[in-house]
C-alpha cells in the first residue's frame, strides 16, 4: 500500500495536547504551541485532543478526515506526562478500524531513554512510522524515520541534502554498539527506577509528584521552578530541564549510577529546603 492512499481525501492528524514535535512546517502546526507557529504554518491540519482521553479521540477520527494520529508516548516538554497502555491500545484499534496511520515520536523519549529502546514498547502496540533523533548519534546531528512494511516504498519519494551523511552513520552505529556493550539500556532502566523511588522516599519539600520511566522523569513542584533550578544551578553545580511552570524535567545520560542519582536527591533536597 502506498503512504498517499492514506491521505486520499483526509486533510487532518489528530495531535496531544501539550504535544512538542519539532520547529519545521508541518511538525511545528502538530505542537501545541501557538507561540512558535508561524502563520504560513497555521493552516488547521491538526486537531489537540487531551491525554488518555479515548472518546476524543474516536470522536475525531469518526469523522473520516483524519490521516494519521501523532503521540509522543511520554510527552518531554509536555512535562513528562505519560500515555497509558490502555489509550494507546484502542488508539491503535481506531487507526486499524479507520486505515488511519499511527505515529510515535520517539525523538526524546525512545533510544533507550524510558529504560527500553523505545517507549511504546511499554504499552504494547506497534506504530506504523516512528521517528528518531537526538540519541541516535549522541548529539551530533542525525535523525531518522522508521516505517512499517505495509508501506510500499516509492523510489525518490525521500530525499535530502545530508541524508545518509557518512560521518553521522558511523556515529550511529558507534552510538548503538555501546549501548548494547555497556548495557545502557538496562542501566536506565534500574537507575532510573532507583532514582524515582529515592525521590519520592525523601519526602521533599514543594515536591507534589515524581513521574517518568527509566531516566526521563519529571518532578511536578507546588511552587515555581524558577528559583530552586537557579539554585541547583548556581549553588549546587546541577543542571535540570524544565517544562511549564512547575515541572523540573530530568534527562541524564543512560550511564547515571545509583551514586550519582543519591547525590542529585541531596542537591535538590539543598535546594528546595
């Protein structure tokens, strides 16, 4: 089946709100920040409907306009916020019922990041595109698509200036041998796990939720993160993410030890106390 069959009078995709799915055309009109979508951009293809909430979703994709549902499955900027298996189970069912196309973007939460290579593996369901990047060359830029066979691949219908970039590929392949040497994978898994249960057992301070899988977790203050995350900054040598206004939004290397993550739990505790 050809990927255009999909889009055969179907002019809409279905996207979470607090949905982040990159800066470029389209992918900037399926994240929900109006801010950073510039008119030429804003062209109503997608509609925001809330996490985990089925009927929405059935509601929209009913309406036999919708081409392709997009789902970050631990949204990242959204503040950690995590799909359930049970969502994304029907949501896959819908797409099946509707020829509808199902996209993860594991661009943050996959390669390793939730504690297995790719977060939907979590909630048992195949997308039929994924996207990559970030982690896959460790930094230096590359990204990546992976699409279902049930697509047929058309010659020419991809290409791009640095596609296939030699020096990006060896850093990919580089990237994915140590990962399997060093047992990264698994390592965020555990360490992540540990660091999770280490926060919620201190008891913080203005700490209301500890949230996340493997080595992606959000710390969901009662207060604004503004000043604790200057303060582990400029006293505590701790640099965090962070998301809306509340939310300290945790990625550390997949290497992190359990001694590492003891020691980020006393520098918060320094700087929320």
């Amino acid at each position: 089946m050809k990927l255009s069959s999909f889009y055969n009078g179907r002019t809409r995709i279905l996207s979470l709100e607090k949905a982040f799915h990159g800066r470029t055309s389209l992918a900037v009109e399926a994240t929900n920040n109006p801010k950073i979508i510039a008119p030429i951009n804003a062209n109503g293809h997608v509609t925001y409907l809330p996490l985990n909430d089925i009927n929405a979703w059935e509601r929209e994709i009913q309406k036999g306009d919708v081409c392709a549902c997009i789902v970050e499955c631990i949204q990242g900027v959204g503040g950690i916020r995590m799909v359930s298996a049970d969502f994304l189970q029907a949501l896959r069912k819908l797409c099946d019922e509707h020829n509808t196309v199902l996209i993860c973007d594991e661009i943050q939460c996959g390669y390793g990041r939730s504690g297995k290579f790719f977060a939907h593996q979590h909630l048992g369901v195949r997308p039929d595109i994924i996207t990559v990047a970030k982690g896959i060359c460790n930094g230096f830029p590359m990204g990546g698509v992976l699409i279902s066979s049930k697509f047929t691949a058309v010659y020419g219908q991809l290409g791009t200036t640095f596609g296939g970039n030699h020096l990006a590929c060896a850093g990919a392949i580089a990237v994915l041998d140590i990962m399997e040497q060093e047992h990264l994978v698994e390592n965020a898994a555990a360490v992540g796990a540990y660091l999770m249960e280490a926060l919620r057992s201190a008891r913080l301070p203005h700490v209301v939720e500890v949230r996340g899988e493997g080595l992606m977790i959000g710390i969901e203050l009662d207060i604004p993160y503004k000043e604790p995350r200057q303060r582990l900054v400029k006293e505590q040598h701790c640099f965090t993410g962070c998301s809306g206004t509340n939310v300290l939004r945790l990625l550390p290397p997949l290497c992190l030890t359990k001694a590492e993550a003891d020691s980020f739990v006393d520098k918060l505790k320094a700087a929320l106390t």
